[in-house]
C-alpha cells in the first residue's frame, strides 16, 4: 500500500482516474454514434419538409410524423447530374457527401461559379414532393457552397414548373449568428418563394439564369429573381448566389431539369435547354 500523500499514489490515482474517464467518454460516443445519426437524418428530413412548405414549423413535428410525411409526400431518387437522369436500382445507403470527397468518384467543378470547393457528388439524392392525388408538386434539391467561414448545406424547392422557387432552408454552417447566419431568417427565407431561376420566356441555359441574392436590394428588372443581400454579411450573401447559379448551371442540376420539363412536355414552349 502506498503511502496516501505520496507523489507515486498521486500519480497513481490520476492515471486511474484518466483511464476510468476516457472509457467512460468514449463508451458513451460509440454508444450515442447510431442516435446522433439518426438525429441528423432526421433534422435534414425537417429541412426537406421546411424547404417545401409542408409543415407550418416542422421543428414542431415529432419523428413520427416526419416519417409519415415522408411516406405519403416524399418519394427520394438518385439523379446521375451529368446526365441528368434518374438512377435505377439505386444504393440506399449512398452518401453523396461521401462520394464528394472520394477520390474515386468524385468530379471536378470545372465552372464559371467558383462555389469555393473543387469537387462534387456525382449522383446526388432529389426529393419529389406529391400532392394529396399523388401528382408532382414540388421537387426538393440539395444545395452547398462557401459562406465567408464555411461550406453551408441546405435545400431548394422547385415547384413542377421547375422554374419557381417554393422555398428554401440551410440545415448546416458556420457563419456568424446574427450576421450570415441569417440565412436560417424565416423573414429572408421567405423572400425567396416564387423567385424564378431563369429569365422568363427564355430556355434554362446558364445563359439565362437570373436567380441570385443582391448586393443590397435587386433593381427592379431583377426583383422576380433576385432576394435582398443580408446586411453586414456581403460574402455569406455572394456565397448563397453563387451556389445557387452553380446548382441550377449545366453543370449543377441543369440537365436534370431540362430532362424532366422534356418529359413534361412543358408548354411553355421554353423546355430546350
Ligand atoms: C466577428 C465578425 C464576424 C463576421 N461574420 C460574417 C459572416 O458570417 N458573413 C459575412 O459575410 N461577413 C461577416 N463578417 C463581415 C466580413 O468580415 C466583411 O466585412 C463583410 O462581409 C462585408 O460586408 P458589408 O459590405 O455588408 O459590410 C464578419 C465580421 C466580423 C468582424
């Protein structure tokens, strides 16, 4: 037995006391790892919802009714973006976010919108919200760029016209609260619904697109596409503009777009891309 107050029982027990902690610490990691998951899955399942208007807080709505939503609202489809089509046989568990960072399937942003990253997903997950008949209502896209101190990931809305915004939501960043972390603003979010993406009348090429966030307030040939800039947070502002153009570009979700408003048979008549 050592003696209480010497140096090696000190020693001793601070060693134990680590080993004892550290166990403790890492046990409830591994343990709480599958319900952290779960929690963000869910979260990201609250922004779909939030992004399509489904709920009037979906931050209200328990996992329960998440998952019916889901069920009877939201069908999710892999969308090869090069070629803009849907993928068959799809694997349930493919991360896009993963494959971004996968040297062996990752592809390069070669692009005019410098959304400050160098790769991205090649296939990526697309929600297709369904009226109460089951019609195509809306269709949920994943969106992400730079801000000024992060990469902000959130979703937009398209409505089947697949021109209009009907709504938009980041679920994750680090910018300043109160500065360009008032993306998450209900009041700014709001500005963007039925804001369009591509000058009116005129195909959805890169040529055309108008949708953008302005510095200070859009002039007024811009305001059906373009939301106020956040004060004070000019680069978060430009960052949201620039991963906008880049995601609705052909090189974004482009062809996917112009695939559906073929099959559509859009009558616009501006369908071609
Ligand atoms: C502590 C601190 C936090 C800031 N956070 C942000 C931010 O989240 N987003 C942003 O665009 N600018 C942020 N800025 C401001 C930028 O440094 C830069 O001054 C600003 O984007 C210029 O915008 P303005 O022309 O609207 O003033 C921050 C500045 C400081 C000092």
């Amino acid at each position: 037995m050592l003696p209480k107050d010497s140096m090696a029982n000190t020693f001793l027990v601070s060693i134990v006391l680590c080993i004892v902690c550290s166990l403790l610490v890492s046990t409830a990691a591994v343990a709480l790892k599958p319900r952290q998951e779960r929690n963000k899955v869910l979260d990201q399942q609250r922004n779909i919802i939030a992004a399509a208007g489904l709920a009037e807080d979906p931050r209200a709505l328990s996992s329960k009714e998440v998952l019916q939503l889901f069920q009877q609202r939201i069908e999710r489809k892999l969308v090869d973006l090069q070629t803009g089509q849907f993928v068959e046989d799809a694997d349930e568990d493919y991360d896009p976010l993963k494959a971004a960072k996968d040297p062996q399937q990752r592809v390069p942003i070669d692009s005019e919108f410098d959304i400050g990253l160098r790769f991205r997903e090649p296939k990526t997950w697309v929600y297709l919200v369904k009226d109460e008949q089951g019609e195509l209502e809306q269709i949920v896209l994943p969106i992400y760029g730079m801000g000024l101190w992060s990469v902000l990931y959130g979703y937009i809305s398209v409505d089947k016209d697949l021109r209009t915004i009907r709504g938009i939501t980041f679920y994750e960043h680090g910018e300043t609260p109160g500065l360009g972390g008032e993306v998450e603003n209900p009041v700014w979010r709001a500005k963007w619904v039925g804001k369009q993406i591509w000058e009116e009348g005129q195909p959805r090429t890169d040529e055309f697109l108008r949708i953008g966030v302005a510095k200070g307030s859009p002039p007024p040939q811009l305001q059906p596409y373009q939301v106020d800039g956040l004060s004070g947070a000019t680069i978060t502002s430009r960052g949201v503009s620039t991963m906008l153009k880049y995601w609705f570009s052909s090189d974004g979700f482009g062809p996917f777009i112009n695939n559906l408003a073929n099959q559509q048979g859009a009558t616009d008549g501006s369908s071609q891309s």
